[in-house]
C-alpha cells in the first residue's frame, strides 16, 4: 500500500513538472516579424520572452524602408528612454497569461509615437499572432499581425 502510494505521488509530481515546463515555453515566446502597416514590408524584430512569469517583448533588429530615414533612437519617447537606441529597447512588458497563447494586462511602446498603449496577445498556432494595442478598452485600439520568425 505504501510503496503504490509513494509511485502515485512520483507520478503525480512528474506530471506537474510536465504542466510548468508546457506553460514556459508558450506559443507566444520567441523571435516575431512586425510589418509596418503602410508599406506591409517588415519592419522589425521583436523578442518575447517570459520574466518572472510576465511577458516581455525586446527590439533586436529593424528594417528600414528604402528611401526613409530610419527610425534609429526614440525621439518622442518620455523620461529614460528620450533619444535611447531602439535596437535593445524594451517595448513590451507585464502580460500575464490568460490561457496558452493568450498574454494581456501590459504596456507596449510605440517608438514612432512615443506613447504606451494596453496590450493583448493571441496566438493560436505560434506563427501568427495578433497585437492589439488600445486605450482603455481593447474594443478601442488597432491589431497588427505579427509572424515568427525564421531562426536569427
């Protein structure tokens, strides 16, 4: 009876390990492509990653559209980050995971504007993912699609 216990438990604590290692590596982790709404070409390359069991979301790289000045520093931004370099900017933050794939409850910058806005994110399959910033209510924002990301 003991030792049927004892395997029970064993069992028991290595499906709970199998259950934290599914929520770390959420579909919504990794390297994803933005595309800039007016010339639909990639803009930038963001790293999500989980700190601490919140969100986070990183600029690695930018890609710059023939014929405009780049976008290299955070002008309009406010506070610490006036005139910081993007590459290495934290512009996402605080999601707390609702269900796998689904991350709200944080602030995303937009470096172009300098502002915040509220944040959600959904991924269903790790390969696309809706970003919805917004102002208040999530009814009252815009939704860019971004993409994983090849390998960097």
């Amino acid at each position: 009876m003991i030792k049927n216990t004892l395997w029970c438990w064993i069992a028991l604590a290595g499906m709970a390990s199998n259950i934290a290692i599914a929520q770390s590596t959420d579909l919504a982790i990794g390297i994803w492509k933005t595309i800039d709404d007016k010339t639909n070409q990639p803009a930038s390359l963001i790293k999500i990653e989980e700190v601490n069991g919140a969100l986070e979301g990183t600029i690695i790289k930018t890609f710059p559209s023939p014929g405009v000045t780049p976008l290299v520093y955070c002008n309009l931004c406010k506070g610490e980050l006036k005139d910081k370099p993007l590459i290495g900017m934290k512009i996402m933050s605080n999601l707390h995971q609702d269900q796998i794939g689904i991350w709200s409850g944080g602030k995303i910058l937009d470096p172009k504007e300098g502002e915040y806005y509220n944040v959600k994110l959904v991924t269903e399959d790790g390969k696309r993912m809706d970003v919805r910033g917004y102002i208040g209510i999530p009814l009252l924002g815009r939704t860019q699609v971004w993409y994983k990301a090849e390998q960097q």
